[in-house]
C-alpha cells in the first residue's frame, strides 16, 4: 500500500501526556480543514509504502511510532499499523477528530485536537487527550460545546496556540482557563519553546 507522507522524521515528543519522549513521526499528507495557524506545509508529498516506513522506523532508537499530519485519518492506514505493531512498536495518532475511521481503535495512545465542535463521536470515545488550542476563534465556545456534546472521558487539556504576536496571551489564558477549571491541565507546546522538530 502507498502512502502519501508530508515528512518523517525522529525526536521527542513536544506536547500533551508524552512530552520529552522519543518517537518517530510520520507526518501524513491531506487535510480536510484549512487553518491559517497551521505550521504543515501538508499538501506535499512522497509516495512510501508501509515496508519503507518501518525501515526508516528501524533505524532509529524509536519504540514509539506517531502518525500525524494533516489530518492523517484521511488515509486508509490499516496495512502501516499492522506492520508497526508486528514489530513492536507503540502507535500513537494525532488527529483532529472530524473523520470518521475504523482504525481508531487499533491505536495505543490518541491526541485529539478539536479545531470546532464538529467531530466524529468514535475519535472522541477512542481518545486519550483532548487537547484545545487557546487563541482559536472562539476557543471557549469550542471547549464548551465539546465537553457537553460529547461527554469526553479522556484527559483534557488546554494548549497556547504558539503565534508570534499573541503567544504570551494565549499561554495566560490558557492558564487562567486552568484555574477555573480545573478538569483541565496546561499543555505547552514545548518544541516550540525549545525550538526542536
């Protein structure tokens, strides 16, 4: 099977329960939202097939694998995560929650990242984390239709949406938020302060 792959590359894990943690990431192509923050040039892509993918996995430390993107549920991803875990490796997905996918459940570990109150009611009951960025339009309102659509059982978590010009703000509000609500936690994106991939 081929897949259309954005980037892969090896480093630690820069935000939410696995911050500071090595991993291999792959980084799907496609997306089905069109965010002005987003930092994924996700329309470009090589071609690879799941045996070129665990042989760059492979070469590396890693045991743990990410499959990101984009919006990497718009691929059909069965056959890579039969070869990752028929090697060993632990499966995370970090996805935005909007497409509907059988493969949920075939994951170690979800990140969920709601872009709007529109998700797919699997990716909310198979995730782990939902981690809501602050400096979205609208962002509360976000937070708020989730929690009471979709009765969430997994961590929450706020995150700053790191922009050059509202970043400070965007990190006090989300602590703030924090404060007054204590179901959730404070989910910096670390890499970005500490500027590694």
């Amino acid at each position: 099977m081929q897949y259309k792959v954005n980037d892969t590359f090896y480093s630690l894990q820069g935000e939410g329960a696995w911050t500071g943690a090595p991993m291999f990431f792959i980084r799907l192509s496609g997306c089905n939202l069109n965010c002005k923050f987003c930092d994924t040039a996700y329309k470009t892509y090589v071609e690879y097939d799941e045996d070129q993918l665990v042989e760059m996995v492979d070469g590396t430390a890693a045991e743990r694998v990410v499959i990101t993107g984009g919006e990497p549920m718009l691929q059909s991803v069965g056959t890579l995560l039969k070869a990752l875990h028929d090697k060993g490796y632990t499966i995370h997905l970090e996805t935005n929650g909007t497409v509907f996918s059988p493969y949920y459940p075939d994951f170690d570990f979800i990140a969920l990242s709601p872009k709007s109150a529109k998700l797919d009611i699997g990716a909310v009951d198979w995730a782990d984390e939902l981690k809501f960025l602050v400096g979205l339009p609208d962002w509360e309102k976000i937070i708020t239709e989730v929690v009471d659509t979709y009765h969430p059982t997994a961590k929450l978590r706020v995150m700053p949406l790191a922009t050059k010009v509202d970043w400070e703000k965007n990190t006090q509000e989300a602590i703030n938020y924090c404060l007054t609500h204590p179901k959730f936690s404070l989910c910096p994106q670390t890499h970005k302060y500490l500027n590694f991939k």
